[in-house]
C-alpha cells in the first residue's frame, strides 16, 4: 500500500508541472490607479495549448477579480462580468484596453509604477481538473494607452 502511495504523489507532481505549460501568461499589466480610484482595469495575452476554461483571477493584493466583456449599445459602451472564458487549443485570448479586460476591486496596498504584483490564474484544462498559473502584473502609470 505503502509503495502504492509514493507512486501517486510522483504522478501528481508530473500533472502539476505540465500545467505550467498548458497556459501562458504574457504582456500582464494592470494600471495604477490615482486617489480615491478604488477601481483598476488589469490586461493580458493567455494563449493555450489544449482546450479548457479560464475561471478566474487571484492577487494576494486584490480583494476581488472579475472578467469583464464589453459591448456598444447606442454607442454606449457597457460592460458585464463573465464566469468563465473558453479557451482553444493553440490560441490566444487577448484582455486589452477597451475590450474584455479584467476589474480589479478593493486593492489593499498603495502601487508604484514598474512594480511586479504576484497573481494567479485558474483554469479547467481539457479532462476538467482545475489547475493555478502563478505569473506577475506589472504596474503601469494611470494614464499611458
Ligand atoms: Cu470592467
């Protein structure tokens, strides 16, 4: 039973570091926000290799993450929060500035430009195991494009 165990334990740590590579993160950026903004659009390039879903956004620095999608009705744009977002095989979902983006609410430290803020993503990968990609944002000045 012993030897039984120490076999699953190797498995699973084989099925942990493929999943680094299943998803990739780049281009992570969130914008700093200015006093009395409690609100940060936050933006990022995820490519997959394998088909899944991404469920989500962690910061030990962020109270609450969502994804957000927007849309134009009578040239208003409007923007509401999504559980999940599909991913394909071999492609890339783009978060960026007037797009789908992410929100981040209730930032609980004070953020300087260049500074590398630690996240984490989660997804479902194709034989519906949730797995976590740790991966930086970087903070940007409010005002850049
Ligand atoms: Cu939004």
């Amino acid at each position: 039973m012993a030897i039984k165990r120490v076999v699953w334990v190797c498995a699973m740590a084989v099925l942990a570091a493929n999943a680094t590579a299943q998803v990739r993160v780049e281009n992570a950026w969130m914008r700093n926000m200015v006093p009395g903004q409690y609100v940060a659009g936050a933006f990022m390039k995820i490519t997959a290799e394998e088909s899944g879903k991404l469920l989500g956004f962690s910061s030990p620095i962020v109270t609450a993450i969502e994804m957000h999608e927007t849309s134009m009705s009578n040239n208003v744009m409007k923007m509401r929060a999504v559980d999940n977002v599909d991913l394909h095989a071999g492609k890339s979902i783009e978060f960026k500035t007037g797009a789908s983006h992410l929100m981040l609410y209730g930032v609980k430290k004070k953020l300087i430009a260049g500074e590398e803020i630690p996240f984490s993503l989660k997804f479902e990968d194709k034989d519906k195991r949730v797995r976590n990609i740790d991966f930086k944002m970087k903070v940007r000045e409010p005002f850049l494009p």
